[in-house]
C-alpha cells in the first residue's frame, strides 16, 4: 500500500506543481508530514528536493528528450 500511495505522489511531484498538502490528499495521506516521512524513507530525500532534482533532470533533457516525438508520414 505504501509503495502505491508513494508512486502517486511520485507522479503527481514530476507531473503538477500542485502544493504538498494537496498532493499528500492526493496520495492518501492524512497530512504533508506523514507523505514527507514516508517519501524520505523510501526515496531519500525529501518530496521538495524530489520535485527540484525532477525539473532540474527534465530540462537538462532538453525538448526532445522524455516527450513523444510528433509522427511523421
């Protein structure tokens, strides 16, 4: 259960710049706090350092990398 909650957050982190309160509803935490402990636990570092480490990989990526390449005929 902790891994799927924790992919959620996942998800929502790399996918939204939704606050921490809401992705941990998101996810099905009670609070921030218990998403933040458990994140930390698992992954490392903490869901805001995640989130940053995230971006920061993306666009070092650049626009091709990681985004589906438009189909030509």
């Amino acid at each position: 259960m902790t891994k799927w909650r924790l992919a959620l957050a996942v998800d929502l982190l790399a996918a939204s710049e939704l606050p921490l309160d809401a992705i941990a509803a998101g996810a099905a935490y009670a609070n921030p706090c218990s998403l933040s402990a458990a994140f930390k636990r698992i992954h490392g570092l903490s869901p805001s350092s995640y989130r940053v480490a995230t971006a920061t990989w993306l666009a070092a990526q650049g626009p091709a990398r990681g985004r589906p390449r438009p189909c030509r005929r």
